[in-house]
C-alpha cells in the first residue's frame, strides 16, 4: 500500500473523513488525496516521494511559492522572539499600514485568523452601522462558514434562506436573500422589493468558488448604483482576490473600469498571511468606528494580528510590491491558460479559459460561464478523467471542478511547460 493511503486510512479513524476541510479529502473526483510532506518553490512533495507542480499553493496564499527566502527567514525571525502576546505589537500597525497603502477603498482595517472570521464579522458591522438585518449573497459566492452566509439555496427571488449545511437553523438564515450571480433584473427586482431593508450586499468580485466567474462590469457598476440609492453597504469579499490578481486587489480592475468604483467594506485573507492564518477586514473610518472598542459592533480575538503571521504576511506583501511583480506573473499565468486552450483546441476538447495576475479558471465547455448553474453543468466525468491524468503525471490541480487554480512567482517557463506536455497527454 502507498503511504498515501496508509496515512489516509490513519487520518480517517482520528479525524472525520480524514481530513481537517473538506475539499481535500477528493470526494469529487475520487481516489486517495496526498499527504503532503513538504513544499519548495513551486512543487509540493508527497509522502510517496512524488512531485508535483503546484496549482493550489494552499488555495491562494502562496502567490511566492513555498519557502521563499525573505518571508522564511522574516516568519523564523518573528518566532524566535516570540509566538503571541495578546497585546498590541508594532508589527500590527505595520501591515495595517501596508495594507491600506494598496487599498484605497480602506482608511482603517482589522486583523483576524480566518477569511471566515473576516466576513462573518464584515456582515456584522454592516448591520451594526446600518441597523438593517437583511443581507444578499449570491449563488456559488463562498465566504466562509459561517451559518448565515451557509446558504446557497435555490435561487428564486423572493426566497429568503434555506440553510445548505445541516447545524444551521432556518432562523438565521432568514435573512439572507440568495441571487443568481450576474442576473440584472433579478437583482434590480430584489432592490425594489428589499432594498430599503437591506444592511449589505456581500459579493465575490471574481467568483474562485464556482472556478473563474468574472461579476459582469455593468452588473457591477448598477449593484454599486442600487447600494448607494437605497444605503445598503456593498461588501467585497476579496478573501481570494486579493492581492493576487493585481497589487490593488479586484477592485481595482473595477476602478478602471468604473470611474468612482469603491466598496464599502472589503475583506483579505490568503496572500495578506502569505500562508499564516491571517485574514482583514476594513472600510471607511466612519464605517469603522463602529466596532468594539470604540463602538457597539462587538468583535475580538485571542490570535488576531498574531506577531508570526504578520511577520510572514508583511515580508510577502513587500515581495509582491517589487518592480514588475504582477507583469511576470500576469505574463506566465497566461501562457499557462493560452497553452491550455490552445492544447485542448488541438485535441477537439470544448475548452474556455480566464485569467486575472496569478489567478485563473478553466471549464470543459466552449463559452466562458456567467453565473453557477452554468458551471455546474460541466461534465464532471471527464473533468475527473483530466484531474487524475494530470495528477498522475505530476500537476496538482484543485481537485474539483468549481475551484479556481493558482499561480505562483516561483512557477518557471518549465514548470508551464512540462503542464502544457502533460496536458497535450490527458486531454488526448
Ligand atoms: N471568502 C472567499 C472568497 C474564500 O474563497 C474563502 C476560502 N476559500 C473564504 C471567504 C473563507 O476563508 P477561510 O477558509 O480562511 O475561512
């Protein structure tokens, strides 16, 4: 037996489906998941001693790779000194700091551990500074765990909350109102009907939770319009985005394109830890003051702003900001997806692709999809088919068709072309 799959069945009598969140474990596309033993630049190693190429990079955080350097040495360097106060720590101000610099959109941001924690706690503060309870999220959007947002539901108008998780009561989800993504009139339809209601409208600016669903720029801008008109907050949840399809995050994209495009309240996660558990969220000062301490919004934790994970999202924020960063990781994240399509166009798969700085999206279907129930359609099997020729010879993709792929710094012209060659081999 593998050590894969000795580990595996050790794991699954210690902990449920042997796994600490769900999506490892391949129940989608079936067979044993890795054990990773470790990972350097752009490969992970498995505990069978196999290599692979690298497209998860943790869900997003290793915009670097593994084991750069300076982010090593700034994490060893913060951990010698200490591994957590509870108490305030200069380092704190500086990544706050930094953060704000590249995000206009923020005058004042606060430190959490999970994305989870970060939109749960967005969510709060937009009803607390509204006074409004109700909120819209929208179909195949993630942000978390958290019960209220735990809702994808049919989609329907009118529909408010059906909980998608087992645990949540319907009570609180309530108040959630779930929208197709990128539907206009459905969204106008809701504004009409709930607006005056609503507290907030929580958004996945790209969609990486159904693979790679741009939100259309005239959608933007009417949801950024109808927020405004009926003084709903428009929250970005820039947890996967952020800083890693442009060193100002999503929306700035959308502020090219929409002159006067800002959100209300945006939240990080991934990159700003550079694979630590650190997340943020953050807003106006005025939006802000409404949190503890100085306000009613109440909001705390033990590990927020921890000096290691600061330390490690301080040292990757500066290596992202360097002189052409984002060009030559725009450049190999679209080489990788052209060779892709051009591949697949060779063989006669149907194939769409998208991309954005180091984050990028593929579907076996000839259009790009605009909205989840579209993604959902895509034939799986064969999805599966690619994913484990593509593991076999040595790429680790996400292992499930609506989770978007990951490119790092550390990827070289080989790494893109030794995928494109095993590609060439799966897509045949
Ligand atoms: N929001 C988005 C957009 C995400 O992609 C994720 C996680 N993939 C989260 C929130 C939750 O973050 P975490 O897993 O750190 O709790």
């Amino acid at each position: 037996m593998s050590q894969n799959q000795t580990l595996f069945e050790r794991a699954q009598r210690v902990i449920p489906g042997g796994v600490n969140s769900p999506v490892r474990a391949f129940r989608a596309v079936g067979g044993t998941p890795r054990f990773i033993t470790r990972g350097d630049g752009a490969y992970i190693h498995d505990a069978d001693g196999q290599r692979y190429i690298d497209y998860i990079g943790s869900w997003g955080p290793m915009i670097l790779g593994h084991g750069h350097p300076a982010v090593l040495e700034a994490v060893i360097s913060a951990a010698r000194e200490g591994f957590s106060y509870g108490a305030p720590t200069e380092r704190e101000i500086e990544l706050a700091e930094e953060i704000l610099k590249l995000v206009p959109s923020m005058e004042q941001v606060r430190l959490v551990s999970s994305g989870t924690e970060a939109t749960m706690s967005a969510i709060r503060l937009a009803r607390g500074a509204t006074g409004r309870s109700k909120f819209i999220k929208f179909e195949g959007c993630y942000h978390g765990h958290t019960d209220a947002l735990l809702v994808k539901a049919g989609s329907g108008l009118a529909t408010f909350g059906h909980p998608t998780s087992a645990g949540v009561p319907e009570e609180v989800a309530q108040h959630t109102l779930v929208l197709e993504f990128n539907h206009l009139a459905q969204l106008e339809e809701a504004f009409l009907l709930h607006g005056k209601s609503l507290a907030c409208v929580i958004i996945e600016p790209i969609a990486g939770n159904m693979n790679f669903v741009r939100t259309q720029v005239a959608y933007m801008k009417r949801l950024r319009e109808l927020c405004t008109e009926y003084g709903a907050l428009l929250v970005l949840d820039e947890v996967m985005t952020g800083f890693r399809v442009g060193l100002h995050s999503a929306q700035g994209h959308y502020a090219q394109l929409i002159p006067g495009f800002k959100p209300d309240i945006s939240v990080f996660g991934k990159v700003i830890g550079g694979g630590m558990p650190l997340a943020a969220f953050g807003a106006s000062r005025e939006i802000m003051k409404h949190l503890a301490p100085l306000g009613g919004v109440y909001q705390a934790g033990t590990l927020s702003g921890n000096p290691v994970a600061t330390a490690c999202g301080l040292a990757t924020l500066r290596e992202i900001q360097k002189p052409g960063f984002f060009e030559a990781l725009t450049a190999k994240t679209r080489s990788l997806v052209d060779g892709l399509a051009a591949v697949a166009k060779e063989n006669g798969v149907p194939f769409s692709v998208d991309c954005e700085g180091g984050m990028f999206g593929f579907f076996l279907m000839d259009k790009l999809p605009q909205e989840y129930q579209t993604v959902m359609t895509t034939d799986k099997e064969r999805f599966n088919h690619f994913f484990h020729a593509m593991l076999d010879a040595g790429v680790y993709l996400a292992p499930a068709l609506y989770e978007a792929g990951f490119v790092s710094a550390a990827h070289s012209d080989a790494d893109i072309a030794a995928t494109l060659a095993a590609a060439k081999h799966a897509l045949r």
